[in-house]
C-alpha cells in the first residue's frame, strides 16, 4: 500500500473510527455519572447540579453526538472545551506536569475533539449522510 491510497482511501474511514471510539470512550464518563454505568465510577454523595454533573450532561450528550457523527463539530467543539476546563479547573492546580497530575487523559480528550472539530466527522456519520 503505498502513500496516496492510505492518505486518500484510509484516512477519512480513520476519522469515523477516531470519532467513534473517542466517542464511545466520552460517553462512558457521562453514563457513569449520571445513569450509574459502570457502577463505582462516582462517590454516593455525587450532585448533578455541580460542576462534575455539569460535565456529565455534556459527556452524555457530546459523547451520543460524536458516537452518531451528528452534529459532530459543534459537539466536539463543546467536548474540546469542556476538557480544557476540566484540565484546568481539577487538574493543573495538583502540578505542572500532566503526568503527575493525573490529567494526560482529559488533555488528550481536548486535543483530539479540537481535531475533530477542525477536521469534521468522516465518511461514517450521519453528517456525511445528510450532505449526500
């Protein structure tokens, strides 16, 4: 396989899955806050009317979103900074450095929905669909 076929024929399919998998990995955190599932994610005492059930309801939503590629970049736009405040807010005040201060997932998440935000859903997405 040479270059021009993985630059044309695999890198949008390589977005959709990026999309969907980033998605799913979204949506995860937000059934774990607010509908329970997986259990043990968040403490007895979890409020939704905080900052943390905030961030649930856009995980939750966002992470639907991207998983269906519809509305994908205002969704990833959303998620992207959702992160950057969750970076920010939880995760920069225990230390510079992302590894030592437990953050290098959520920077990942800001990163990588900013990307999908610029680049768009992919050819696997309700998105792409509704354009043809």
């Amino acid at each position: 396989m040479d270059n021009s076929t993985l630059a044309t024929t695999w890198a949008p399919r390589l977005l959709s899955i990026l999309r969907i998998m980033s998605g799913l990995l979204l949506l995860e955190h937000g059934t774990g806050k607010l509908l329970h599932f997986p259990t043990g994610v968040v403490p007895a005492t979890f409020n939704v009317m905080s900052m943390p059930g905030y961030a649930g309801i856009i995980e939750l939503v966002c992470g639907i979103l991207l998983v269906l590629g519809l509305f994908t970049r205002p969704a990833a736009f959303i998620a992207s900074g959702m992160a950057a405040v969750g970076y920010f807010l939880v995760h920069a005040p225990m230390g510079f450095f992302p590894v030592l201060n437990h953050g290098e997932t959520i920077a990942l998440y800001c990163f990588v929905f900013l990307y999908i935000f610029a680049a768009g859903p992919g050819p696997w997405s309700i998105d792409a669909a509704r354009r043809k």
